[in-house]
C-alpha cells in the first residue's frame, strides 16, 4: 500500500472555510484532493473507498516561537485492519500538497513536522509494528526505521491495538518553544513526545508554517475525519 506520491499541481482546492481555533483569529482553511468540509469546525479526509488523498491546510501560519496546544476529535473510520490513517502536520510549503496510499497524506512533504496515526502494517520495510500506531516523523518519512523517526512507533491507543472502532477518539498536541517538547496524546493518554529544536533542526530557522490534517487510503480505506472547537478557550 506505499504507492505514495506527493502531489502539487495536481490537487484542487475546492473549498475555503473560516473557522477559530483557541486563541485564535479567524482563519481561512484550504481543503484539497478528496477531503470535504461537513461542519464549520469538522472535515472528512477520506471516503471508504481505495486511493484517496485529502488534506486541510490553514490558509495563516503560525509562529512555532510561541507555544500551541491543540485537541482535536479524530475518527478512523469503522473497519478494522483498514487503511491508511492521518496525520496532523506542520509545513512551510504549500497549502496543496499530500499524498496517496501509505504516505497518509504528507509522505513527501519536506521540510515538515507530522504526528501521524497509522491504521496500516506495512511490513519490515516501513518498521511498522501489528498494531495501530502514533509516531512524531520528519520531512515526509513515513519508516519507522529511518533518522526522520523521531518519536515512537507506539500504540495510538493505551488500551487497545485498533483505532479504527467506529468512535472519536481526542487527539492533543503541544509545542513549547522554552523546553523544546512536542507532545502527542491520545484519549487523554501521552502517547509519546520528542525533544529538540524543531524551528533549528527541522525548519532552517524559519518558525513560520502552516499546519494541518492529512490522509489517505490505498488498496484499504477507512472514513477518516476530524473536528475541532471552534469555541475559544475550549
């Protein structure tokens, strides 16, 4: 299912949506390649069907110098041992790239940051464990096995091997900028975290990205989908 392949010029941004993340302004979201809006603060990635690719990418960048916490509820569809899973990712590329199959939707995209939800073994060749997993990856990489694995592989979930249980489960992630700690928590559960100088070593000095979900499917698929408040504070 690594039939991955970034993708630019050939993604379509059909729609543009407004919405607040906490402590935020209002912003402009760009949603490409099969993703949908289905509420204001909700999008689904992917349908149930094979070879698709969306992702939604805030139209403002944010300052990686200050620090962010952001939940989010993330559904990975209803079919066990489907394919392929999301990721939430930080980039300063483009607001219209991704991919397909196992790249979950930013295989490719490099320079980035991604804290990705696999829903796929892919084999020895990825490092991918049995179960469904979270890992903090760089620069597009989706082996486990690679130097641009920099947190995990663990399961995404504390007690049990499958996220794709037909319910939401909460997704949190956090930067602080003084101690240099990217968390990634699952349910209320820190899955895993990284520790070093993301703006230095992963972006050239440069804090300013956009960040966003990707995801995709291959041979496999799963509904994929994610919300977030659009209340502040919340």
């Amino acid at each position: 299912m690594r039939h991955s392949f970034l993708v630019k010029s050939l993604f379509t941004v059909v729609s543009a949506v407004f919405v607040l993340l906490p402590n935020q302004s209002l912003f402009a979201q760009a949603v490409n390649g099969s993703a949908q809006q289905l509420s204001c603060n909700c999008f689904r990635l992917t349908e149930a069907i094979g070879n698709q690719s969306g992702s939604v990418w805030n139209n403002a960048q944010i300052d990686l110098s200050d620090p962010f916490d952001f939940t989010f509820d993330v559904f990975l569809g209803n079919i066990p041992g489907g394919a392929d899973g999301i990721a939430f990712v930080l980039q300063p590329v483009s607001t219209l790239v991704g991919s397909t199959g196992g790249g979950l939707g930013y295989e490719g995209i490099s320079p980035s940051l991604a804290m990705a939800i696999d829903t796929y073994d892919n084999g020895p060749s990825q490092s991918d464990p049995i179960n469904d997993h979270v890992a903090i990856m760089a620069n597009g990489s989706i082996n486990h096995g690679s130097v641009d694995n920099l947190a995990g592989p663990v399961d995404a979930l504390a007690g049990s091997p499958n996220i794709e249980d037909d319910a939401e489960h909460l997704m949190r992630v956090s930067w602080d900028p003084i101690t240099m700690i990217v968390n990634f928590y699952m349910d209320g559960d820190l899955r895993t975290s990284y520790t070093g100088d993301i703006v230095a070593d992963i972006f050239g000095g440069d804090p300013n990205v956009f960040w966003g979900f990707t995801g995709s499917t291959g041979g496999l698929n799963n509904r994929q989908e994610f919300c977030f408040s659009i209340i502040p504070g919340l």
